[in-house]
C-alpha cells in the first residue's frame, strides 16, 4: 500500500512569487485524486512537485510524503530513482516526451527491457500488447511525428502502463482524445485504480474527473479552493468559481443564433478563401480520405470532427498547403500571401522558439509586421493573458497560457482563414469558453474563415455553419448547419 501526503505545499520563484499557496491533499489505493481548475491555477506544478520535476528556479516548501518519507528532503539523485519504478508521469506533452528517431513499438518495449529486465523478445510482445489496449495495434512501426497529438498520447499511456509502478500521476490524459477514447482512456485510469495503483489526475475534463472518482480539488490562482467527494463537487458545488466551471460546459452553452446558414456545401463565390476538390489523402497503404468536397468561406465557421488519428489535422494541413496530397485540387482565390492563412498548433510548444521569451518573439512580430502594441495589449487582455508572462520562456507557462499567446499571434497578423487544430484542448472550461467566444467574435467582426478541428461535438454542435465528419470507414461526409 503506498500513499502520497501532500502538506501545506507552497511553491514560490526565487524572487519570491508565490505560485502554489499552502495546498494539502492526499491520495492512495483506492482513493484517487483529481484536480480541476483554470490553466496556469498551479495543478501541474502540485504534480511535478510530487514528480521532483520542478525547474531548479522554483523553491518549495511544505512535505510530499511517499509512505511516510518526505520527498522533499531527498536528493535529486534518490528522487530519479524512483522515476518509473515507484512513480510514473504521463506527461501533458506527449510530443516532446516521446523519442521522435524511436518506432513507437521500440519506446514501449524498452520500458520493459530498461526496468524489468525482460528479454527483447518478449519485451516486444509485450509492448503489442499494450499498445493493442489503447487503440494502436497498427501504430507500432510509426515514428512519433507521424502520430496524431491524441495517438502520442495514448502511446505514453501504455509506456506509463507497462511501467507498473504504484505511483502514477496522470497530466492531462485525455487532451485531444474524442469522446469514445476519453471513455477508454477514463476505464483505464479506473483500471490502474482498481490494481490498487495511487493516482493523481490533471484535467480540464469534468467528465473524467467524475468517471475516475475519488476525491475532486479545484484550483484558481495558486489556491486550492474546496475539494471533496467527485460526485457532490460536481454536482453541487459550494465555490462560485467552480460554479462557473461547470455551467461552462458547452452542453451547457445556449445555442447560438447563425447569421449565415446555408443548404449548400460548396462554394460561395467571392466569400471563398480556399476550395478543395475531389481531395484524397494516404499515407502508405492507409487511406485517411478520398473525394472530399470543402469550401471554406469568409465569415463561417466549419468544424471537422472525427475519432483521433482519422485525418482531421490532415485536412487543415493540405488545405494551408502545408502538406502534399494524391488526389484532386486546392485553389486559394485572391493570390493572397501565405500569412494571410494561419494555423493554431495542437501541441503549441513547436510553435513557439524554446530559448526566446514570449515578449521577444512578439516584439520580432510586430517589428516585422507593423503592428501596434497596443493592439496586442488588447489581444492578451481578451484572452485573459497576463502582461508577466511575456518575460517567460514558453517552458515557463502553462499549456493552456502558451494555447493563448499562439491564438493572440494568429489573430494579429489579420488572417482570412484561421485553421485551429484542437485549439482550446487544453483549457479549463472557463478558459475554452472564452476562446472559442473570442473565435466566434473574430469569425462575425472580420469577416473571418474559421476551420476548427475538435473532438467535442456538443460545441460543433453550438457554433458551427458547418460540420464535416471524418469517420472510421475512412470516408469524408459534409453537413450544413440547419438555418
């Protein structure tokens, strides 16, 4: 039986910016834990604290108590050593925790060579094992750059799985899974549990947080607001904040009125920013999609939807021109210059230059592209982004506040098709509502073409002109929103 004590935890800079504020939890066998809140609200830094992950720039106090020793106390040294044998992390970014010149079945078996000595062979077999339980049987001879961002996160799902260390703490698990996989990826969460295994999770998703169960904790700002059974937070919550979580589902949004509906699913003439015909697309043997018809047009919203890994991010791609395709035609009316059509990345660290602050690149932008600061003042201030942070590497950030700075730099270069892949993935709710009610805004105001790639159909649902489903038979089908 191992447990995790965490008591009064303060994390705080150098300087002496107080980060997380006097937090205590604790969480065992059978007794899981999940912590929900705004992005930047210190959750993952609670878990890399437990991890003994946190940047040397960062100081903590308080005790982390693993069976009664207090990890804090420990050596750098004896705290790795613990890494995958006791405690197992999967990481929010699966991209850069994978080894992108490693096949995938490699990375996987090699957990079991490197921490149980398990013959190659039989490591291998192993490793096809776990990758079959998480919906990647096929998947064992790719790279990690030709994964989708939801199917690099299930591989390291099954490396933390083959691990089986009785520790394990779960950093956003679902970001950029659709519904079915978040419900498998929930059941093997609860499966681990039911081994007896001490789980921490990191989410933004209400849903897995009341699948998994356990005990809730809701963070804002460094502070950990109520926590208590999953059931009776999320279903009467006593935080205001946490109110506003919840009613920001968007089940729970109204639907909106679509001042441009339409019963066509092509063209609408000069409204057109980009026409694709006929479009197919395979990689090796394996077709994503073929004989696709899409049209995106100033001033609509089109979302495409699909299972994880079925093309959708491939859609965008070719339709930017940044990938090539085997079948029929992509026409950009207008000769517009390539800037004109921007992309918001599902994985926003490869959008970003790790050793720059974010202030740095957003002066270089607006040097090079005229753009007034105060114009970016009232960009960050409408997504909610604090002045601060520009002083930061984007390491130093959140996921969700990185998310934010790229959608910002997007919308100042005055894009006429914005293709968001998974935009808002990793944001609390509060947050996602936010953005996507910015998007929206941005779509009516500038006469805006917004593709939007999401597994969420509940918000295609309330915000879409159109949808396009990209299903398993491998097949594209268009809808237009009803008037």
């Amino acid at each position: 039986m191992h447990d995790i004590r965490i008591e009064n935890l303060t994390v705080r800079t150098q300087g002496g910016t107080v980060l997380v504020d006097d937090v205590s939890l604790a969480f065992g066998p059978n007794r899981p834990v999940c912590l929900i809140g705004e992005t930047g609200s210190g959750k993952s830094l609670i878990m890399h604290a437990v991890m003994g992950s946190l940047p040397d720039s960062l100081v903590c106090e308080g005790k982390i108590l693993f069976d009664g020793v207090d990890l804090l106390t420990q050596t750098a040294d004896a705290r790795r050593a613990l890494w995958g044998r006791k405690i197992a992390l999967l990481p929010q970014e699966p991209w850069l925790a994978l080894d992108p010149t490693m096949r995938v079945q490699g990375q996987v078996a090699e957990v079991y060579t490197a921490l149980h000595g398990v013959p190659a062979r039989e490591a291998g077999q192993k490793a096809d094992g776990e990758l079959s339980a998480v919906g990647l049987a096929h998947a064992g001879n790719a790279y990690p750059f030709e994964l989708s961002g939801g199917m690099a996160q299930r591989v390291s799902i099954a490396m933390a799985h083959a691990g089986g260390s009785p520790v394990m703490l779960a950093d956003e698990p679902t970001k950029g899974l659709d519904r079915a996989l978040c419900k498998v990826v929930g059941e093997l969460l609860c499966f681990e549990v039911a081994l007896g295994r001490a789980m921490m999770v990191i989410t933004h998703d209400l849903e897995l947080a009341e699948q998994v169960g356990g005990t809730v904790g809701v963070m804002r700002r460094g502070r950990l607001l109520e926590a208590g059974a999953a059931a009776d937070i999320l279903s009467a919550p006593s935080d205001p904040y946490t109110r506003d979580l919840v009613a920001s589902l968007p089940r729970n949004w109204p639907v909106r009125d679509h001042p441009h509906p339409r019963n066509d699913v092509t063209s609408s003439g000069d409204k057109a920013v980009v026409t694709g015909r006929g479009i197919g697309k395979s990689f090796g043997e394996r077709q994503l999609f073929s004989g696709l018809d899409i049209t995106l047009n100033r001033g609509e919203i089109t979302v495409v939807l699909g299972p994880s890994g079925s093309g959708k991010s491939t859609l965008g791609n070719i339709l930017l021109g940044l990938m090539p395709f085997q079948e029929g035609t992509v026409e950009r009316p207008g000769n517009l210059p390539a800037m004109r059509y921007q992309k918001i990345y599902q994985d926003p660290p490869s959008a970003f230059i790790a050793h720059q602050t974010l202030g740095q690149g957003f002066d270089d932008l607006r040097r090079l592209h005229g753009i007034d600061m105060a114009r970016q003042t009232a960009m960050m201030e409408s997504l909610g982004l604090d002045r601060g942070l520009l002083a930061r590497p984007p390491s130093a950030i959140s996921g969700g506040e990185l998310q934010r700075f790229a959608i910002a730099r997007s919308l100042l270069l005055d894009p006429v098709m914005l293709f968001a892949d998974e935009a808002t993935s990793r944001l609390d709710p509060v947050s996602q509502k936010r953005v996507i009610d910015l998007l929206v805004a941005q779509v009516r105001e500038r006469d805006l073409a917004l593709l939007l790639v999401t597994h969420d159909e509940v918000l295609a649902e309330r915000i879409a002109d159109r949808i396009i489903r990209i299903d398993n038979a491998r097949t594209a089908t268009t809808q237009a929103k009803a008037a």
